[in-house]
C-alpha cells in the first residue's frame, strides 16, 4: 500500500465518521470509517518506515553526495 492509497483511506475514513449521518441496518457508518482511519494510518505508517530508510544498509548510514549543476 502506497501513501496515495493511505491518505486515500484516511480521507475516505474521515468522510464516512463525520459527514455522514445516513444509516444503514447491519452496519455502522462510523465504525466503518474509523476501520478505515486506523488502516490508512498503519499503511501509511509502514510505507514511511520501508520506503523511507534507503539511505541505510545494515544498521549504517550511507551517506550521499549530491550532484551540482
């Protein structure tokens, strides 16, 4: 799961917890959408974890030069 498709699912998550008031019988809107709150944060959670640590390897820290133009 990417961060569009996290944010995705927070937004969407959001909307049905707060701006929706319709019912439906079997199913709670509101759990519904704080279910989907919770797995956007966790997805967006893990993909900052997995893809935001490539400057390491091994536990040391590489460190890049950057190119000038």
């Amino acid at each position: 799961m990417g961060i569009g498709v996290s944010v995705f699912l927070l937004a969407l998550g959001a909307i049905l917890t707060f701006a929706v008031q319709a019912e439906v019988s079997g199913i709670s809107i509101d759990v519904v959408g704080i279910i989907l709150m919770v797995a956007g944060a966790i997805g967006l959670l893990l993909t900052m974890l997995v893809f935001g640590r490539r400057d390491t390897t091994a536990g040391e820290t590489v460190v890049r030069e950057r190119d000038v133009y």
